[in-house]
C-alpha cells in the first residue's frame, strides 16, 4: 500500500488562498513497493497516477507520464528482478511545483546499451522500444547503478501552481465533499470489518458466516443481485448465498465466462456488464452496473464475489467497491480458514481409522508362542508406520508339526495390511488341512491372483514346516522371499537356497520343497527386507551379508535378548541411520 509523507497538520483546517500560494516549498512523496509480477504494474501505476492528482497535476501532464512509467516499471520486473531471491521494485513519485519525478528501484545492475533509446530494426518485434518510448515521453530521465542496484529516474515538467498537494486540493468545497466522503466509506468499512470479524467467532458454520455477512451486506451496498462461487476443480461452484438469480450452478473455469476471465487474468470488472457471450455467462444480461471481484487468501484465487445492479440503477461508487473488497477479502479468509478446519477434521478421522487398522493387525499376530517339546519360536514385528505390510504367522497343526510363515506385502501402509490379512486368512483356512508348504504356497498363490493381479501388488513369503518328531528335518517353500538363514552353534551361517517368483506374479506358479539342516542349538533365521536395507555407519547399504554376521555374533544372547537387539539393530549409530521398511523377524531354535 502507498503511503505519504506530508506535514502532520497538513489536515487540520483548509488554508486561506493566500496561504495556499505560499505552499510551493512543500514537497510530498509517495512510495509504492510490488513483487516482480507484471500484473502489478497496472495498480502500481494507476495508484501512482491517483496521487498525482491529488496533489494538482493536470491531465495534461497525467497523461505523458502513464506510458513511460509503465515502460519503466515492466523493464524493472523483466530484467532486474531475475536473478535475486527476494526481489522488490520500488517506486517513489514525487511532486514540486515545476515537475513530477518518478524514481523506479530494483536490485539489478541493468545498464543501458548504446542503442537503448532507438527503436528496434524490426518494427513488429515484440520487445526493444522501451528506452526509446520512455526517452521520448519524459523530459529528462537518468539511469543509476549503485551497490544496492539500479535506479531509473524521470522527469515531466509541469506548469508551476498557486498551491498544490492535499493541503492544497482540501482548499476547494468540491474536493472536501469528496475527502468526507471517502472517509465515511472508510469508517464504514472499518465498522462493518468489525461486524464480520464478531460473526467469525460467533457462527457455527462457513454456510451460516455467509449467511450472516449478505443480511449485513444488504444493507450496506445496494444491489440487485449477489453472486459468489468458489473454484471446484476446473469449475466455478456458486455457493447457495445471495440472491443469485437464474445464476447456474455451475460454469467452466475458462475464458468463456466473465468470472472465469476475472480469475484467469487476475483482474476485478468494476463498471457496466456486458452482452453476455454464452448461456453460461448471465451476469452481462441486465446491462448494468456490475462489481466483480476476486476472492483470495494468501495470494491464492479461491473464488468470485459479484455484486450487480438493473440498467437504471447508478453505478458503484468508490466507496462501494472499497467495502465489497473487503468483504472478499474477508471471504477469502473465511474460506482458507473452513478448507484448513475440514482437512483437519479428515485428518483426525483418518488418524483414527488407521489406529483402529493397526490394532486390527496387532490382533491378526501372534500374542503367544506354542510350547513345543523340541523347538523354541519366537518372532515380533515393527512396522514402519502405523499399519504396515510384514506379516508373520505361527500355527500349529493337527498332527503336532508347526508351521512358520512370514510375508512382506509390497508397499506400505493400509493397503498393504489388508492385503496382509487376507493372506492370513488363506493360511489359516488351509493350515489344518495341508502340511507341506509347497502346496500351501500353490493354493494361495491361486486363490489371491485374481485380486493381485487386479491392484497390481504382489507378496513374497516363506513358509516353513517344523516336525512334530525330532528325527525329521525341517523344510520350506520359499515365494520370492529372503533365504531362511541357519545360525550353528559353531557360528558358521548356511542359507537354504530355493526361490520362486512371488504370491500375485504367475497364476500356475508351482513352488518346491526344500529341506532345511537344523541341528540341536542352531537357529532357524526368518526376515523381511526392512531389517538390512538401510545405510550403515560408512553410508553404504548394510546389506543382508552384514546383518546375518551380526545375528551370529551375537547368538549366545538368550532368544528374547536375541531378538530384540536384532529389531533394534545393536551395534549401529542410529543417529546417522534412518530405517524406512517394516521389519519382522522369526526365530527357531532347535532345544538340545
């Protein structure tokens, strides 16, 4: 916003003529700051103008200064606001009574070419006649470079007056009628700023707010019709407030509509509405005065606010589209604020639903281990997030064996849990009918197809079978899973070879049996690949190689003890590392 630097009594009574003759030693100045956008340039000049003649600077004059200083301006965005990351462009107007003086700062190091002032060989070209259009509409300009950048100043002469600036101009009847005027508006926009901002705190919902503002509206703006709507996607959604009428409900966010234009071009429509140019765009059928403006929060477009009177009606005043701005504006805020509370309040329920998804998927895991005369098992699994997609099973069968499963579900999160359960559901249904892992894993693998294959997700598995008789050895089917790892006694590491593509890839795959040597003391080793895909102490992946070494360093520890520091990943600086995958273990210890 500009602002002015004037005598601070400047105000308190209008001066007799003779003082006003006395008044050619006061200088005022308005500074008006803008982001390097050429959608700026428009406001900041016509603000600049404004001011111009508040202090007594005839059309005449007015009228050579607006195309060079727009010319200046463009050249300060286009080539000296490009390389810095918080660029601004200042622009300072001043008036004395001999010449207007308008100096643009940006913190460029533009330097004028020789042939800078000169229009450019092609006469179509698109660009280059700027030095040339402002060197022949101003009477004098210089261009400065300094350490904190470059300055274009220029000059218009102007014919000396009796008195100029507001002390000056409040000297006539005319122009005090318009200074009350304008203040009047002002308070009454302060006063219904107010109003609203008590309605903010006191209204139980956005759709009561709007409510509550267009009752206050009416009767402080006249209109015929008020129309507001919000952007939905590549639409503009009329919200039901207002007296809209024969308003649709909903038009396309393009050129084709006057509101879609307004938002597109970033620029208001204050004046007459005109001949609408299809069905969809109603608001140029009266005819008559139409205030169109944008609704924003934080620079960001979210909708209209359009307020329209009948062709015989006056056109808004100044002071009406002060208020209607700030009541968009207020709007604009409104809005951003119910947007930011409904994200929260699906949030919050989100959050909810997926504390219930994981307490489902704690219950889906083992709480207890089976006490088996000939085999110690244990696993635990911690997912990355709430819910994840390892999945580990221990069931025992009919026959005394006991079969281990563990799983890793591709992806993260929800989608990979139920996927997860699912898989849980199949083993359990097949577990009392079928002991050999290999056919397990094929009946699965059939029975879950059609829905991998639909979501495009699939699951790798190992599945293990422990004999109830100590003489039979242990043996797998492995699903495109990490090798089962054997920790001897001895410290030496075996894994089992034996791997099939995962559960969801092949509908016929058939998966193979394979023994696994466990002797008295050794452990049976089951993870997923979140317990080694991390970066170790050097910032190289740890790898699968690393942590079976460590498991086998560390294989005196009690399971328990075992377990637990291999989940927590002992011996590794987690502060530089940051694990990223749900990790899952299974431990198998063959008793003496």
């Amino acid at each position: 916003m500009p602002y002015l630097t004037a005598p601070a009594s400047g105000l308190e009574r209008p001066p007799t003529p003779e003082a006003a003759c006395c008044l050619s030693d006061i200088e005022e100045t308005v500074i008006i700051t803008l982001p390097p956008r050429l959608d700026h340039v428009r406001k900041a000049s016509e603000r600049a103008l404004a001011w111009c003649t508040l202090q007594g600077v005839a059309q005449a004059t007015r009228d050579r200064i607006e195309l060079p200083l727009v010319e200046a301006l463009n050249n300060a965005i286009e080539h000296g606001c490009g390389a810095h990351t918080t660029p601004q462009v200042r622009l300072t107007v001043r008036v004395t009574a001999e010449a207007v003086f308008a100096e643009i700062q940006d913190p460029g190091t533009f330097a004028p070419a020789p042939d800078w002032t000169l229009l450019p060989k092609d006469p179509l070209a698109e660009s280059g006649r700027g030095g040339f259009l402002i060197k022949n509409g101003t009477d004098d300009f210089t261009n400065t470079r300094t350490a904190a950048g470059h300055t274009l100043t220029l000059r218009w002469k102007t014919r000396p007056l009796a008195g100029y600036g507001l002390v000056a101009a409040a000297a006539s009847e005319h122009t005090l009628e318009h200074l009350t005027a304008d203040l009047a508006n002002s308070c009454e926009t302060v006063l219904g700023l107010t109003y609203f901002s008590g309605l903010l705190a006191t209204s139980a919902t956005f759709a009561q707010l709007l409510e509550r503002v267009h009752e206050r509206l009416r009767m402080m703006v006249r209109h015929d019709q008020l129309t507001l709507r919000f952007i939905e996607g590549d639409a503009l959604v009329l919200y039901p407030v207002g007296s809209a009428l024969n308003q649709p409900a909903r038009i396309p966010l393009n050129h084709s509509t006057t509101e879609g234009r307004c938002i597109l071009e970033r620029r208001p429509l204050v004046g007459l509405a005109q001949p609408a140019a299809g069905k969809t765009d109603k608001l140029g059928l009266a005819g008559g005065p139409i205030c169109l403006l944008l609704v924003e929060f934080g620079g960001q477009a979210l909708g209209t606010l359009t307020a329209t009177r009948s062709a015989s009606a006056p056109a808004f005043s100044s002071g009406d589209v002060e208020l209607l701005q700030a009541v968009a504006d207020f709007i604009g805020i409104a809005r951003a604020t119910d947007n930011l509370w409904q994200e929260r309040q699906q949030r919050l329920q989100l959050e909810q639903e997926i504390h219930v998804a994981a307490a489902i998927q704690r219950s889906l895991l083992p709480a207890e281990f089976p006490v088996h005369n000939h085999w110690w098992v244990h696993g635990e699994c911690r997912p990355a997030r709430e819910v994840g997609g390892d999945y580990f099973d221990v069931v025992t069968r009919p026959d005394g064996g006991v079969l281990l499963i563990i799983a890793d579900v591709m992806g993260k999160g929800v989608p990979a849990s139920l996927l997860a359960a699912m898989l849980r559901s199949s083993l359990r249904a097949m577990a009392d009918l079928e002991s050999a892992p290999e056919r397990i894993l094929t009946g699965i693998n059939r029975q879950l197809f059609p829905d991998l294959e639909k979501l495009g997700m699939f699951i790798t598995a190992v599945l293990v079978y422990l004999p109830a008789d100590k003489k039979d050895l242990p043996h797998f089917a492995n699903a495109g899973h990490c090798a089962p790892a054997v920790l001897r006694a001895d410290g030496t590491i075996h894994e089992s070879p034996g791997s099939a593509p995962p559960l969801g890839i092949f509908p016929e795959s058939l998966y193979r049996r394979h023994p696994c040597a466990v002797t008295a003391g050794d452990r049976l080793l089951l993870y997923t690949d979140g317990c080694y895909e991390f970066a170790g102490p050097d910032g190289a992946m740890w790898g699968s190689a690393n942590y079976l070494r460590f498991a086998a360093s560390i294989r005196e520890l009690n399971p328990t003890e075992f377990i637990t520091a291999l989940l927590d990943h002992t011996g590794i600086d987690l502060e530089r590392t940051v694990t990223r995958d749900d990790r899952t273990l299974v431990v198998a210890t063959l008793r003496p």
